[in-house]
C-alpha cells in the first residue's frame, strides 16, 4: 500500500493549503442551539482575554438585545462605529465592512453570522462580509444558532414549526478554524427566560409558549451536539490523514460496505444499511475494478450501479475505485475514511481452487486492526455470483482485434530475425530476452490477450530456431525445458502486471480529463456576464464530458420558473411539469431517478448558497452510464458551479441597478435641493409684498382684500410644498441632525394641534393619552413635523364635520405606539405601503392638492428615530397612520425620587 507520507502530490496540496491559511485570518464560530444560552458573552469573554493579551480587538457589531450583562462587557474594547442605511424610507443601522478594513484590527468581533444584509449593501449577507474580513487577513470570532445552518434549517423547522430564512452554508460552518459550544440545559435556559435575561418579560412568555418549549429545546440541543460531533470528527479524519496515520481510530462507530460484480451484491448493501440504522451510524458502500473485472458484461455493470444507486438512497456515501488488489484497496479506503467495521459477502470457493481466499480473509491480511462482517448472499445464486463474473472476464480481457493477434506474429518474427543476428555474439540466455522484450511490447500495446499468445509463440520460437538441436522442438538438454517454464510465466507475469498498469493509467487519464474539463469550465464561467452565456458553456461541457445536450431552465425573482434558454444546437422539448417538480423539490428527476424515470430528459436543480436559480436539463446519448458514482459526482459539480455562476450574475445586475438607482437618487436630491432654495426666495417676497397691500391705508376694496387673501393662502401653500421638497432632499443626503431630548408626547401634540388650528375649524379632535405614558426621547421639531403631516393628511382627505383622533398606548417591546385616525373613505385596497413612496399618493386622480411628499418625509423622520410608521384601514371605516418610537429608560425626575413615569402627564 502506497505511503502517504511519500507521495509527493498529497504533500503539495498540504503545503499550498498551509500557505493558504497563514495569508488568511481565522475563523471562530461560537456555536449554540437557540438564542440565550450565551453565544455572545462567551465570544466578548474570548475577546477581554485576547486584549489582555495585548491583541488589537474591535467590537464590529455585537447584538446585546437588551441584555445588561452581554451590554456590560462591552466596556473596555474598542467599538466600530455602525455605518447608516436608507431602506424604504427608513435608515437603519448596519456593520461597517469598509470601516473595518480601514481600521485593520488583529481580531474583530461580528455578531450574528446568519443576518441578512440591508439591499444595497455590497454583500447580501453577513458571512459574506465576514469572508472578505478574513481574506484580508483579519481574524473573526461570530456566532451562529443551529437553525441557521443550512442543512437543519427544515429539519428545525420541523420541530419547532418555525422556519426562519437567515441561514449560513454549511461550507462556511465546516471551513471554520476553531467552533466552540456554548451549552445550556433546557431548564436553565427557560429559568433565564422568566428572569427576563433572555427577551422583556412580554416577549419571553410569548417565546416559552411557542419556540421555547423543553421538547423543542432538548432537540434543538442534540441537533447542536450531533453537529459539533460530526464536525469535530471531520477534524480527525483531516489530521490522519496530514499526520499519515494508518490505523483506524474506533472513535465513532462506522461501517463500509463492499458492492462486489456478482449476485448477493443488493444483500450486502441492504443489510449493512439495516446495521447502520440500528447503530445511528454513518456508512459507505464502495466498488473496487480490479483488473480482473475491467472487461465485465453490461449486465454485471449495470447490476453494480444499481446496488451502489441503492446504497446512495440508503443514505451511504458511494465509490467506485480502481487498483491491482482489491482488497489492498478496501482497507486503504477504511484507513482514509476512518471505517472501524468492513461488512462483505460470503464468498464460496469451489473445491479445484483450495488456493484461494475469501475477501474476508484478504482483507484481514491487509486490514488486521479491522472487524469483517460477513454477510450470507443468496444460496440459489451462488453459482451465478462466484464464477460467472470471473470466467467471463477472462475470455472477454483476452479478446482483441485480429489485426492486433497479426501484429503479435509480426513482432514474435521481428524478435526472431534480431535474435539471429545477435546469436553468434550473446548466449541463449541473453537471446531469451529479446523474446520477453517482444512479450512487454505486445502487452502495452495491444493488451493481455495478444500478450499471453505472443509469450507462447516466442517461447517456440526459441526453441525452434536456437535451442539445439536447431530447427527442431526437440529438445537435447532437459535444463532448456525450466528455461521455456520460466520464459513463459516470466512473459505471462509480465503481461499480466502491463496490462493492469495500463488500467490504471487510463482510470488515471480519465479522472485527469475530468479535473481539466472541469477547471476549463470554470475558467470560462469566472468571464461569463449573461444567462445565455452559462448556457452555452454548459451545454459545450455536457457535449464533451457526459455526451449530452443540455439547456437552462431559470427562475425569476419570484421564484417562477421561464421559459428555457435558446442556445443554437441546445435542447428542447422540456417538460413543464417535471421541470417544475425537481425545482419545487429541489431533487432530481427524470431518466435514471425513481421520479418519472421513463422521460429521457435528466433534470437537476441548481442549487446555489442563496436559493435554487434553476433546473438544468440534460439528454444524455448513454443514460446508464450517468448512474455511476463518478458520473454522479461529477454531475452535482457541473450543476453546482453552473448554479453559483448564475448567482454571480444575477447579483452583478443587482449591484448594477441600485448603483444606478443610488445615482439618480442623489441626482435628484440634488436638483430637488436646488430648486428648493431658488424658489423660496420669489415666495418669500410674494408673501411680503401681500402683507403690504393689505396693510396699506386707505384700506383696500374688500374684493381686492379677499383676492389678496386667497394669493397668500396659495402661496404659503406652494411654500410648505417647496419645504417638504428641501426637507426630503435634506433627509436622504444624511445632513439632518437629530436634537433629542427626553419629554413628554402630549406637548408635542399640543403644539403640533396648535399649528393647524385654521386647517381645523371644521374638524373635531380628539386626544387620547394615557395618563402613565412614559418621557420619550425625540427631536420634538422633527416628530411636531411628522404629526403635523398625519393630521394635516388626514384633514384633506375627509369630510368636514368627521372628527381627527390622535393617541398613543405602550410600551410593548420596548416602543410606543402614536397613531392618527379618521372617520374618511380610507386608503386604496393594496397601497398601504406605497403611498410612503415619495411622490405618491393615496389617490391619483384626487383633486386635493399636494406632490406626496408629506407621508415619505414622516418615514425617514421616524426611522431616524428608530421607529416603524405603517398605514391601514380601520374595521368601522377609514384610515389609520400608526407610528412608533423607542421607549428606552428615561432619566430619574429630579426631587420625585422615582422613574420619569412618575411625572405627571397633561392632554
């Protein structure tokens, strides 16, 4: 068995692997089974102690959601200041990646490794920005909940019922340098929850009535356990085989299942599938080609496949290898992978071959340190499964052209004429070797057969011409007849051993021709900006590698599937239907799967990290050949790379479009600003010269004071729209600095009620203030602003006489509510949200007055704050704006001795 520690590619790969990883920052995942069991305290405990080691440490973004002890040991480590985001009229607050790369700690702190990102940040996730820090060489610790990850995000969501969206690919998780799990107990978990240490104490009776029950818990933290353990194992496995171990480390329980080419081969798979589902454990199922079994019937092969396609739904991880010794290569793959118990056939050995061993004996010669189970095959096919394979195998490797058995005459003679020109210059016994020169050429060239008949004809034709008596096969001296023994089997060794390193580098060519189509692909996937361009490449590498055609089948952004790409010479005639069920799946269907396996399409979902981008449809010219765990494998890369090559691309069209949009967008702030100023200016002095005139004496005619009247109504009308037009281009550039102060909600609503008191005459108000409503933190010019614009709103577009009702209630989650309703026609059926659109309005083809900037500018002052503002139709008639703010912990009232709640509150 070939050292591992000696071969010099493996030792390659090592070195570039170690160099890889000394260029790139490391990875620390703090790892749990839900939120509270204390991911981030560990992780900033882990940070205090780097820093008291002197390492430069910065917080990037930590979540503390409230909780005074994660809070707490904030205190001490330098904090990267957020970088603010304009989302739908709301400005958010979001990790600054370009801060940190400017800032180049040794160790940054980012929180919450599955968070979404904000649209129109530069990566859509936040473990996308986290591999960028590490790329750049800057060292991560984060954290992660198991039902983010994206292997158990169903499999959580089953348990519990609730199915969140924001998940990490487990290539992300495994890549990891170091994870650590952060465990709880259940019953401690739910006791930190009714303390409130977890969610407020609304929050968290919610949360144990729904996803924290004990049962979720327990499996949500075996889920945790299970998946650090594979991890930790996967770790193992890697050090063996750096550190060249060759014994099998039983750490874990784990079977292989040998797939042989004869009967019996179903029996062996199933029952090693039962063992593995009693054990709970992992299993493989492997065949090895020798060279014995390279020229098997299609029967025998595809019997093969099928038991390794029964393996693979049985939940194993399949093989098919190559090499002289079979069972030299079954224990080394038990040593690779790290497989304690090998389970096999039970071979039968006819009673004319007493030489012979079974698998199971060859494989504890090979193996000694390995257990072997052996498993009965069926008795009524034990004659079929032990000779017909090797008999036929061996007429079939002796086959070849005629042409080739011609040219072994050709070389036996050309071997005989050299030889008579060196006779009389060598002896016989050097004479002998032009012979088995002529053997190993036929074996390279025309295989074992023509080799086996020339190691005949030449050990005649020694005898024959220079073995005297000369030009006779009698033989005078008995010693020549060991020399024709040991000429033959020399010859038939020699052919033997040719013919399989022949196999063996043609497994090896194969495989190298693969690698290469493969890197070809990718090389031409990295240049690819269009859809149409993935197809054509694709369909040019299905030609080559599987010799098949192929087509795309895309899916929009809603996740509805188009119609296929056309590419000159690609497929058509897809069905729908089948197209859409392994889109819908997200599994395999179609020829050669036990889905529809009659249609001669093949169709394969892309998955891509994000979401399924499509379904690739092959029509392969040999479908049998496509069940082969190679072929497999090979096609779940082909799809894989296409799948995150249209990813690639869709996400360049998206960054295209919003710089597109961010352009305009300030384009149009800026043409907004400055028409704004221009046009105050002529207003202002229109609102002047009115005032004038009417205080001009004599008094003028009542019809031109009317007139005069009516002229400064419109114009400080024009004036307060030229003002939203400032103050929204003032908001979206970012320049608006909030003045907060703590106060309290009902003088702001006087004075806000106080402005509009001409718009009012008609309309009845009522307030309504809880008498316990707590200080708020605001900018009371800019909320004043926001209220006015609701009631104001609310004014235009309802009769006079129906009454404008303001009011508040809270705090619930840590916000209170402030909402303004009518008794008016209420909004449009499914423009809720878009009349916060700037320049959007409730109703398009309504005569009030107004460009629809009132609602937009309320967004971003609310969302400047903190808040959320969303509009509905009330029950009984109507409209209703609700707004909210964040309640925070206002300060002590000096000289009541008490919380702000305390202080008195007036209407």
């Amino acid at each position: 068995m070939d050292d591992p520690r000696r071969d010099p590619q493996r030792i390659l790969d090592r070195l570039r692997e170690a160099e890889g990883r000394a260029a790139r920052g490391r990875l620390k995942i703090f790892f749990g089974a839900s939120a509270g069991v204390g991911k981030t305290y560990a992780m900033l405990c882990a940070a205090h102690q780097q820093r008291a080691q002197g390492v430069d440490v910065v917080v990037g973004v930590v979540e503390s959601h409230g909780r005074r002890e994660t809070a707490a040991l904030l205190d001490g480590l330098d904090v990267l200041p957020p970088r603010s985001v304009a989302y739908k009229g709301r400005t958010l607050a979001e990790f600054d990646i370009d801060g940190a790369l400017a800032r180049q700690p040794a160790l940054i702190l980012v929180d919450e490794l599955a968070h979404s990102n904000v649209e129109g940040s530069r990566h859509p996730k936040r473990w996308q920005d986290v591999e960028e820090l590490l790329d750049a060489g800057i060292d991560v610790y984060t954290t992660v909940n198991v039902q983010h990850l994206e292997t158990l995000n169903d499999v959580v969501g089953g348990i519990t019922g609730v199915r969140v969206w924001e998940t990490v690919p487990d290539h992300v998780f495994d890549a990891a340098d170091e994870v650590v799990l952060v465990d709880l107990p259940p019953d401690e978990l739910l006791q930190r929850l009714k303390e409130g240490k977890v969610y407020l104490p609304q929050q968290a009776e919610r949360a144990i009535q729904n996803f924290f029950r004990k049962g979720n818990l327990i499996a949500l933290r075996e889920l945790a356990l299970r998946r650090t353990a594979d991890r930790v194992d996967s770790e193992m496995v890697r050090y063996r085989r750096d550190s060249a171990v060759s014994t099998v480390w039983a750490t874990q329980e784990s079977l292989l299942a040998c797939v042989g080419p004869g009967e019996g081969g179903d029996r062996v798979v199933r029952a090693c599938a039962r063992l593995a589902g009693r054990l709970e454990v992992p299993w493989h199922a492997i065949y090895v080609e020798t060279p014995d079994l390279r020229h098997l019937s299609e029967r025998n092969r595809q019997r093969i496949l099928k038991n390794l396609h029964l393996a693979q739904e049985s939940g194993a991880e399949t093989a098919s290898l190559a090499g002289a010794d079979a069972a030299e290569r079954i224990a080394a793959y038990a040593r690779d992978h790290n497989l304690a118990r090998i389970v096999v056939g039970r071979d039968h050995p006819r009673g004319w071959r007493p030489w012979h061993r079974s698998m199971a004996e060859q494989i504890g010669r090979q193996a000694p340190d390995l257990d072997v189970i052996l498993v009965a095959r069926d008795e009524a096919r034990r004659d079929a499964a032990v000779e017909a394979p090797t008999s036929e195998s061996w007429l079939d490797r002796l086959r070849a052209p005629w042409t080739a058995f011609a040219m072994t005459a050709a070389l036996g003679a050309l071997a005989t004429v050299v030889a008579t020109l060196l006779l009389g210059h060598f002896d016989l016994a050097n004479i002998a070797m032009v012979f088995l020169l002529a053997v190993v050429l036929t074996a390279v060239r025309y295989g074992l057969g023509p080799a086996v008949v020339a190691s005949f004809l030449n050990v005649a034709a020694f005898d024959y011409f220079f073995v005297p008596p000369r030009f006779s096969f009698a033989v005078s001296d008995v010693q020549y007849v060991l020399t024709f023994a040991v000429m033959l089997a020399s010859g038939l060794i020699t052919a033997n051993l040719t013919a399989g390193l022949k196999l063996q580098a043609r497994v090896a060519s194969r495989r190298e021709y693969r690698i290469r189509a493969l890197y070809e692909m990718s090389r031409d996937l990295s240049g690819a900006l269009m859809p149409e361009q993935i197809a054509e490449i694709a369909l040019r590498f299905s030609r080559t590698t599987f010799a098949a055609r192929c087509t795309l089948v895309l899916a929009d952004d809603a996740n509805r599937l188009l119609a296929p790409l056309a590419v000159p010479g690609g497929l058509s005639g897809v069905d729908a239907g089948i197209c859409q069920w392994a889109f819908d799946h997200e599994a395999e269907a179609g020829c050669g799967t036990d889905t529809l396996p009659a249609s001669p399409l093949l169709y394969v979902p892309l998955k891509a990290p994000m979401r399924i981008r499509g379904v690739l449809v092959l029509e392969p010219r040999h479908p049998g050949r496509m069940g082969a765990p190679e072929q497999h494998r090979l096609l779940e890369t082909f799809a894989r790379l296409i799948a995150i090559s249209l990813e690639r691309v869709h996400y360049i069209q998206v960054a295209q479009a919003t710089t597109l949009q961010m352009e305009s967008e300030r384009l149009r702030n800026s043409l907004l600003s400055a028409i704004s100023h221009d046009l105050r200016t002529p207003l202002s002095a229109l609102v002047g010269l009115v005032d004038m005139m009417l205080l001009t004496r004599p008094a003028p005619a009542p019809a031109l004071v009317q007139l005069a009247e009516s002229m400064r109504d419109e114009v400080q009308r024009m004036n307060a729209l030229v003002s939203n037009l400032l103050d929204m281009a003032r908001l979206q550039a970012g320049t608006v600095t909030l003045n907060k102060q703590w106060q309290p909600l009902e003088e702001v609503v006087g004075s806000a009620l106080k402005g509009l008191e001409s718009a009012l005459f008609r309309h009845p108000v009522e307030v309504r203030l809880p008498d316990d409503l707590p200080l708020l933190e605001f900018d009371t010019v800019l909320i004043e602003r926001v209220l006015s614009n609701l009631v104001e709103n609310a004014v235009k577009y309802t009769p006079p006489g129906t009454p404008v009702r303001i009011g508040a209630e809270g705090p619930a989650g840590g916000f209170v509510t402030i909402w303004v309703e009518d008794d008016g026609p209420g909004l449009p059926a499914g423009r809720e949200e878009a009349i916060f659109k700037k320049f959007e309005r409730g109703q398009s083809e309504s005569a009030t007055p107004g460009v629809g900037l009132g609602l937009a500018i309320c967004r971003a002052i609310v969302a400047a704050h903190g808040g959320t503002i969303r509009a509905e139709n009330r029950a009984d008639g109507g409209a209703r704006f609700l707004f909210s703010l964040p309640a925070g912990q206002p300060p002590a009232v000096p000289g009541m001795g008490g919380l702000a709640e305390d202080a008195p509150h007036g209407h």
